[in-house]
C-alpha cells in the first residue's frame, strides 16, 4: 500500500528491513575466505611481508587466508581478460568473502600495483558483483613517518567497489626496521595493530557473509530492475 507521506516512493520497491533478514536460520560453517593483495614486487616487498604475517594471523583465528602474487599481472587493458593472472585473481575475487588490502605508501599514494590488481576486478560479471557486500581491512607500510595517505585511498576504492570496510586499520612506519632478516615482523605495537586488525576483520566476515546480499541490497536497483522487467514484458506483447 502507498505511504501518502511518501509519493515519490514505489512502494512495491520500498522494504523496511527485518532482523530476521540480518540474521538467517541457515549459517555458514566454513572458515571465512580471505583474500590478500599486497602492492610492491621488491624482492625484499614490506607489503608482502606484512601480508604475509596477516595470513598467518587469519588461519590462527580461524580464516582461510589465500595471497595474490602480482608478478606477471599485466596492467589494466593491457591483456586480454582470459590471461591467466587476470583469471586468477578474478577467481580468487569470487571465491573470497573478505579481502585485506596492503600498499606501499609511495609519492604520497597508493601504488600502482596494488591500483593495477584492483582495477582488474571488475565491478561486475553478468548481474554478481564480484567484491558487493564482501568485507575489506586495508593497511599500508612506508619508508618514513607513519602516514595514512594510502590506507585513506584505500577506504575510497573499496567504497567504490561496495565492500564493507572494517573501522580498524593499519600503518607500519618506517617498515625496514620492523622485520627481522627472515623477513618475520618484529614485536611492537606495530605488529599488535596488525593483529588487531585481522581479529576485526574476521569477526566482521563472520557476522557479514550470510547476509551480505541483503545489507547491499538497494531500493534504487530494486526499482530499476521492476522497471527494466516491465519494458520486457511489455515489449512482447506488442
């Protein structure tokens, strides 16, 4: 039934949202997928390193934590979409349900290494959203003082790709002093905001993954669906 308060609303699209949609009888009971990309092919990578002690945080808390390697990723346009790199990191986009996202801090930004891998993963395949709905830490490492420039670029590109970005977030100054020679991460609260950040992260995953789909759900796309079948409908029966 039509809100009079609300004439500019299509009431067959308009829902209000129920609890019992946000928290489904049926849950998953796999370990929470988690994806990593990191954003520098240094031999010596911080980012790397970095990511890698995140994925050993993650299986110890109960993920399933796989890393992207960027080496051999064409840039974006570059190569066709079936280039085995491209289909790798597209498949791991979809199998994921949660990504952590670690960049070098170069000239104030993001990598584009990291820019390159993101830029990949489409927006959308047929009608999925490869990354909607999936939830996203993001981190950075720099060579100086402790900046936030590319963690804050971060947050934007996965608003841009609707992911639902944890709060926490992680900075590590200075990164050739924080890891030992066998490229292990050293103890200091550096290395305790990391885990932070992945306990944030898996926690959310666990609370996000079965309802996903409904908390990205839009009353705007909604509508433009009901309208797009309509002209369907319409159309065959001219």
């Amino acid at each position: 039934m039509q809100n009079p308060e609300l004439l500019h609303v299509d009431a067959d699209s308009f829902h209000r949202p129920t609890l019992a949609q946000l928290l489904p009888a049926e849950r998953a009971t796999h370990p929470p997928r988690i994806l990593l990309l990191y954003g520098s092919v240094r031999e010596r990578s911080y980012s790397r390193l970095v990511t890698e002690e995140a994925a050993r945080l993650l299986q110890a808390l109960g993920a399933e934590p796989r890393i992207f390697d960027p080496r051999g990723l064409p840039q974006p346009d570059g190569a066709p979409e079936d280039h085995p790199k491209v289909q790798e990191l597209r498949d791991l986009a979809q199998w994921s349900e949660g990504m952590v996202w670690c960049s070098p801090e170069r000239h104030g930004a993001m990598t584009g290494i990291l820019k390159s891998q993101i830029d990949w993963i489409p927006l959308s395949v047929g009608s999925v959203r490869p990354t909607q709905g999936k939830t996203l830490a993001v981190m950075e490492v720099s060579g100086g003082s402790q900046s936030f420039n590319a963690v804050n670029q971060l947050r934007v590109l996965g608003r841009w790709m609707r992911m639902l970005t944890i709060p926490n977030q992680s900075s590590v100054a200075k990164a050739f002093a924080e890891f030992e020679e066998d490229g292990r991460m050293k103890p200091s609260p550096y290395y305790e905001r990391v885990v932070d950040v992945m306990e944030e992260l898996v926690k959310f995953t666990l609370l996000t993954r079965d309802c996903a789909g409904y908390l990205v759900d839009r009353y705007s796309e909604r509508r433009e669906s009901a309208e797009a079948l309509s002209k369907r409908v319409n159309l065959r029966s001219i």
